[in-house]
C-alpha cells in the first residue's frame, strides 16, 4: 500500500472531519527516504501552483527542508548560516541570469 510521509496533526484534524486515518511512525532507517520523497512532493507543488498558492507551497518545501536539516543533527539557524554564506560567495537569484550550457557539455555547474 502506498504511503506518504504527513505533518504531525493530520490525523486529529481528519478525525475531526469524521475521517480516520491508518498511520504508523516512521522509523529511523526510512525517514530520510520518506523526507526527500515528501520534498520533490511539495517542490511539485509549488512548481505547479497558482500565484494565489505559491507562498503556502514554499511553507511546506521549507518545512520538509528544516525536517530534513534537523534529522541530519542540523538547527534552522544553521541552515541559514549556510545560505548566508553561499549567497555571500556565489550570489543568490536576484539577478535573473540564464546560463547557455553547450549541447556537447558534460560538466556540471553547481547552482
């Protein structure tokens, strides 16, 4: 049977609204998986949403990023340390540049 990872509160406020649903806690060894599958889930979603949904759609992607951050032993205060750091020495995205990459190309520039 299929399975997703869900936030925290889920169940109640389903149960709320007379649905029950069969979960179980994840263990150790599989949520890595279960986050990164949670993760190109929500990015989907905010690469398909409307302009009226994308800010809600970011919140989910950043909070699966902080669970991900968290697991491997690291605080959001970290997190954002680093992308200090990487915006600092490489830029960030506010210049809007489109980088042409040669069809011949097998090199990989990192973002």
């Amino acid at each position: 049977m299929p399975e997703k990872l869900i936030r925290d509160y889920i169940p109640e406020i389903a149960a709320s609204h007379g649905r029950r649903l069969t979960v179980r806690t994840a263990t150790p060894a599989e949520l890595p998986n279960l986050l990164l599958s949670k993760l190109l889930e929500e990015a989907d979603e905010a690469a398909t949403a409307e302009d009226g949904e994308l800010l809600e759609e970011l919140a989910d992607v950043l909070e699966v990023v902080y669970a991900l951050a968290a697991h491997h032993g690291h605080s959001v205060e970290d997190l954002e340390r680093i992308r200090a750091v990487k915006a600092g020495g490489r830029g960030r995205f506010t210049r809007h540049l489109v980088m042409q990459i040669p069809a011949t190309s097998h090199s990989k520039e990192s973002a």
